[in-house]
C-alpha cells in the first residue's frame, strides 16, 4: 500500500512549517537545513523526506550534497482550502456587524 501524502500533512508539523520558511528564503543542503534547528540530522531528514513527498520541497544533487529549496506552488491548495471558510467567515462577521450597528441604533 502506499502512503498518499498531501500539503496538509507538510504543514501539520510546527517544525515542517519551519524548514518550509527556512528554504523560502533559500536553497541549503541538508547540514545546514540541520543546523537550524536543535534536533538530529536524522529527524531532519524524515522531515525533508515528508515534505518532498508532499511536493513542496525539492531536492537536488550537486556532488555529495543535496540542496533542498521550497516549491510553494503546492500552498496554493491550502490557500484554496481556506478561501471558502475565508469567505463564510467574512459573510457571518459582516452579518454580526449590521446586527450591532441596528442594536446600537435603537438605542
């Protein structure tokens, strides 16, 4: 069987979230993405290896080292995702809002 991973599960994790904005702002092999954070190589790179399966980062061989950078496309999902709640929040708060402004009128 295998295991389908998508964005949701890349960004459940405070620390996937992390190396996500790591390599947002650039291209590191896997020491330095390791050094960034105060947990071993190893679980650093189930992290990297969760997140390429994922689709958001990717990996490149140059020599001995791999270098990660982020592909932030996939993010787009979750931006989708919570655009529909984004706008049904939006209508019930604009809703709340004409109801207190008509409660304060009456008064």
């Amino acid at each position: 069987m295998e295991l389908r991973r998508d964005i949701f599960q890349a960004i459940s994790d405070p620390t996937r979230r992390d190396i996500i904005k790591l390599l947002s702002q650039q291209s590191l092999n896997l020491n330095a993405v390791a050094g960034h954070f105060a947990i071993s190589r190893p679980a650093i790179s189930k992290h990297i290896k969760i997140l390429t399966e994922c689709g958001v980062i990717i990996i490149r061989q140059d020599g001995r080292d791999r270098y990660c950078r982020a592909d932030l496309q996939k993010l787009k999902e979750v931006d989708k995702w919570l655009d529909t709640y984004r706008k049904f929040w939006n209508k019930k708060l604009d809703a709340l809002g004409d109801f207190l402004e008509q409660e304060n009128g009456e008064k």
